[in-house]
C-alpha cells in the first residue's frame, strides 16, 4: 500500500505562485511515475504534468511555461511550482503515483484545493 500526503494549496490572486507538494510512503518501487491531475467543478479529471523516476516530464498545453513539475527520489516527494496563476487553474489538484513493475498500481491523494481570484 501507498499513501500519498499533499500540501501547498490555497487561495492565490491572479498572476500570483503556489507550490504544491506530494510526499509518498508505504511500498515505494524504484521505477515509477508521479504526477498531478487537477478536477474543477463539473469538469472531469485532466493531466496536469507527470514525471517519470528518470527526470522526464509531461505537462498540458494549457500549463507549459508556468508550471515546473520536479522530484526528489531520496524523499519519494513529486512537487508542482506554478507561476502565473490564472482563474481557470482553479481546481482540486490530486497527485498520483503510479507504475508497472513488479505489478500494476496507481495510487491518488486526498486532494489539495488551489484556488485562483481574478
């Protein structure tokens, strides 16, 4: 079993920062995936940035540019900078942590509230 700990969100003005954080205890493998998936109101769940344990990321086109995803393996923590808030990142923001070896799972956070006004 995994659980996973978030923190960092809150209620930011426009243009401002948040730091999201993720740390992961339990059954840690060495090769897998972290990322952040955010929910708004009546919208579905969507991809925010992943990162692989190697350092490689993905991000959503909608946050290239003002949100850096990065990782520390020695304390299994993803975490999401994010600059440049706009209203439309207003979401709960959910880490995931998820792999294939030496079985398939995926693990998901309680959840963390951001909240962005215009």
């Amino acid at each position: 079993q995994v659980q996973l700990v978030e923190s960092g969100g809150g209620l930011v003005q426009a243009g401002g920062s948040l730091r999201l954080s993720c740390a992961a205890s339990g059954t840690i493998f060495s090769i897998n995936d972290m990322g952040w998936y955010r929910q708004a109101p009546e919208k579905q769940r969507e991809l925010v940035a992943s990162i692989t344990s190697g350092g490689s990321t993905n991000y959503a086109d909608s946050v290239k540019g003002r949100f850096t995803i990065s990782r520390d393996n020695a304390k299994n923590t993803v975490y999401l900078q994010m600059n440049s808030l706009k209203p439309e990142d207003t979401a709960v923001y959910y880490c995931n942590y998820a792999g294939l070896d030496p079985y398939e799972y995926d693990y998901w956070g309680q959840g963390t509230q951001v909240t962005v006004s215009s």
